[in-house]
C-alpha cells in the first residue's frame, strides 16, 4: 500500500513539473475594452475601384491600421 501511494506522488509530481514545461498557463492581462480591429475592404470590392477611389480607401485604411497597431502595441507591452 505504501509502495502504491509513493508511485501516485511520483507520478503525480512528474505531471506537474511535465505540465509547466509544456503547456504554460496562459495569463489574460488583456483589458476588456481592448481595440478590435478595424474592418478592411476585400480584395475584390477593391478591384472594383477605380484609382481615385482606391487609392483614399487604402489611405484611410492605413491611417485606421497605424491606429490599432499603436493601442495594441501599447497593450502587448503592458503585458511582458
């Protein structure tokens, strides 16, 4: 019986140590009210462009990503 009982400790012990190593614990620091992504057009509504138009598209597109990339980038920094 005392044989059985010291192989579930060790067995156990092994687990936990094998867990940590493996598979870390994730951590939400994440805050609830974290930016979502903003909305892109698809590749073919942006074909349909012409130049003028597509060109202030991906302009204001871009200015919307530089935004969302600086508050997620904020956010991941926080979290190291």
């Amino acid at each position: 019986m005392k044989a059985i009982l010291i192989a579930c400790c060790i067995a156990l012990s092994g687990c936990a140590g094998l867990k940590e190593a493996i598979f870390p614990t994730p951590v939400a620091c994440a805050p609830k009210d974290s930016p979502v992504a903003p909305k892109t057009l698809s590749n073919s509504v942006l074909s349909k462009l012409d130049d003028y138009h597509l060109l202030l598209v991906i302009a204001a597109e871009r200015l919307e990503l530089i935004d969302y990339a600086g508050k997620a980038d904020a956010i991941i920094q926080a979290c190291r």
